[in-house]
C-alpha cells in the first residue's frame, strides 16, 4: 500500500517537472488518486492567463455620425500629430484598422464580424452611412487587443494588455489615445478598467488652437458584477447610466433624459476636459445623448476560444433606401412656460448648435442671436453702397442747385 502510495506521488511530480498534469486513474481499489494542474491552471480556475482578449467599442456614439467630418470612428495604433484640428485623409497614414495585436472590428448584417477599413469606418451593419440624425445609427466598430496576461488567484482577477487605440470625433478634428490597459476586478466581479490616455486640444471657438495633452492614467470603465468566475471570460456593461460627475457640465436627471441619464468616470471626463470632448462622454443636454451611455466589454481568457460578443446596439438602424420622416407641427394654443423649448422638437431633429459643455460642438448662446451680427453688417455695407452712388451722381440733398444759381453765379463773375 505504501509503496503504491509512494509511486503515485512520484509519478506526479515527475509529470509535474515535465510539464504535464498526473491523470486521474487508478490501478487498484486501495490506491490514492493524486491529480496535479498544470503551471496555467485551466479555464475557469486560479492561474496563470497568456493570451486573454479584451473587446469594447466605448460608446455607440464612438462609431457614430458627427456634426461635420463624416462620422467617429476607432483607429489602431496611437495615431500621430495631425498638425491641427482638420478631418484626416487617408493619405495621412493616420488611421489604421491594425497595429500590432490591436485590431477594430465592425459587426456585419449577418451577426459576425469583420475588419475595418478605411472606406467602411463610417458606414453601419448593413452597409449605409451612419447619421447624426439618429442617435441608434451607428458604426458598431470594436477595438480588440489579443496577449493579455495576468492571473486569476483566489477569485480576483488581473489582466493587462499592450497596444494602443485611438478614438477619432469629427473625422480626425479631434481625437485621442489609450495606451496600455489594465483589467481589475475583486471577489465579487468589482473592479476597473485603466490605461494611459493621451492626446491633442482643440475647441470649437478657436480651432486654431492644437495642444499635445500629456499623458495621463485614467479610469476608462468602473465595472460592478463581472462573471469573472466563468470558464472563458464574461461580458459586463460599464457603469454609466446614474453617475454623476463634478465640474464637466453635466445637466439634471430629469422625466426626458432618465433612460440614459449618466457619464464615464470622474478621472475620465476630467481628461476631457483637455481635449474638448468632454460633453461627449456624459449627459449634457445634447440631441446625442442617447448615443453615450458605455457599451457592453467582452473579456476573454484565451483569445484563441473568445467569449461571443454580443451585437451592438442601433447598428442596423439606418439604411441606404430609407426616407426621411419630419412631420409637421402645429403650434399649441398656448404654451406652459415650465416646459423646456427641447420637448417641441423631434428626438433626433438635427441642430447646428447644442448645449455640450466644454466640448467641440458649439454651445447654444444667449444674448442677441449670432445671425443678427452678419445681417446689420450687409445692411451697414449695403447703406454706404447707395450714398457712394448719390454722391457720384451729385444727387445727395447737401449737393443739389437751387435754381437760379448758376445765373446768380455767372451774373457776379
């Protein structure tokens, strides 16, 4: 019996020193089953991770349409110095749908997915452009960062992957980095998701102005009640919807905007305000509001046998034979002075200005209008037009004969 014993357990280092794991069998009814794991562990148990995937778009409104420059897109790579605030080419060599093991991805119209391009960034599931008319219209592009290694050790779990991702609003007029990010959840599937953001400054009111933004670690998603203890990795929704946040402009909770009433992380918005992107990434009273609140991540423990991400939302929204709808309203009898001038407007009725804070669409101003400057300017350029006429015609009131002038005048000569 003790020699059996002895055998067994040799045979189980032995195995262990090679490499391997000591099957489970044994030869006889007294014999003692020893089972050793391997150095890595197996799914859904403590060890070591190699090649996990981390997957996540942001927000639907990081693959949505934009006031000016076509849309807002997900690039590879930490993407180098535009110059200025200006809608990119694809001769810059700026946008990248790899980089290293970053990669974006796009939902297709049949449920899979594929790699972006250049010409698809701005285009949705079924193949139409996105729109900022419809807050659901959207790119659904992912990024997707294989290698990630950590471990997992008495129900917590670390992960951080390298690369870089940049976030591209208003075709390239601004944009930002994430360089490095790092997965962290306790016990109980609580946690964050962190990396080093980095990026240039612009603003709506001078866009002349361009300033590289150093780089910073900021908390990139707060996460609550991740399955971190499933066999192959889990998908959670980062917390937005409820968070409120200080100093970024963020307007009330109110009946009209409780669905999606939230924002990113303090440390986040903070960032933002740098960039000018800041009334993006929370609720700022905008026609996008909608589009903001975080979209699902998908973590993988094995890249090699991903969790299947689930569709993003909205991505079949628009599409190329769709017609545009905008009904006529008539004007109420009478209007109640509490409620906001928004509720007459249709939820996706496209402004040339909104409320977004420090961010680069243009603030809705009060005081004079900002047409009324031009108007006065013509009319002023238009008046001196006309008396620079009469004077040349010698037609002005001041330069007019009375008659008998010219006789009295030649009568004194």
């Amino acid at each position: 019996m003790r020699a059996a014993v002895r055998a067994g357990i040799a045979l189980a280092v032995a195995l262990l020193a090679a490499g391997g794991a000591a099957p489970a069998t044994a030869a006889g009814p007294d014999d003692v089953i020893v089972t050793v794991p391997g150095p890595g562990g197996s799914p859904g148990t403590d060890g070591t991770i190699a090649n996990a995937q981390l997957r996540w778009g942001l927000n639907a409104e990081a693959g949505g349409g934009a006031f000016a420059g076509g849309c807002n897109f997900l690039s590879a790579g930490r993407a180098g110095d535009a110059g200025g605030s200006r809608v990119w080419t694809q001769n810059d060599g700026l946008y990248r749908a790899e980089d290293g093991r970053v990669r974006i991805e796009k939902p297709t119209a049949s449920g899979g997915w594929t790699a972006a391009t250049w010409d698809s960034k701005c285009r949705d599931a079924s193949g139409a452009p996105v729109t900022v008319a419809s807050a659901s219209s959207t790119s659904g592009n992912q990024v997707v960062i294989d290698g990630g290694t950590g471990q997992r050790r008495d129900g917590t779990t670390e992960i951080g992957w390298s690369g870089s991702f940049t976030v591209v609003f208003y075709g390239g007029m601004t944009y930002w980095s994430v360089t490095d990010p790092k997965l962290t959840l306790d016990g109980v599937g609580n946690g964050r998701l962190v990396g080093t953001a980095s990026g240039y400054g612009t603003s709506m009111d001078d866009l002349t102005s361009w300033n590289p933004v150093a780089p910073r670690e900021v908390v990139l998603a707060e996460i609550r009640s991740a399955d971190a203890a499933a066999d192959r990795g889990f998908t959670v929704t980062p917390e937005y919807r409820g968070v409120a946040v200080e100093g970024a402009g963020q307007v009330a909770r109110s009946a009209a905007n409780a669905a999606f009433w939230g924002s990113f992380p303090q440390s986040f918005v903070d960032f933002h305000r740098l960039t000018g992107q800041q009334g993006y990434w929370l609720t700022s009273g905008g026609i996008r509001d909608a589009a903001k609140p975080a979209t699902a991540i998908t973590v993988s423990f094995d890249a090699a046998t991903p969790v299947v991400p689930p569709a993003p939302e909205g991505t079949g929204a628009a599409t190329a034979t769709a017609v545009p709808s905008n009904p006529l309203r008539a004007a109420p009898a009478a209007v109640d002075p509490t409620v906001p001038a928004r509720a007459f407007f249709a939820a996706n009725a496209p402004l040339t200005t909104q409320p977004q804070g420090s961010a680069l669409v243009p603030a809705a101003r009060g005081g004079i209008p900002a047409v009324v400057g031009p108007l006065l300017g013509s009319a002023a350029a238009l008046g001196v037009g006309i008396v620079a006429v009469l004077s040349m015609m010698r037609a002005l009131p001041w330069q007019r004969r009375r008659p008998g002038a010219d006789v009295a005048e030649t009568a004194v000569a």
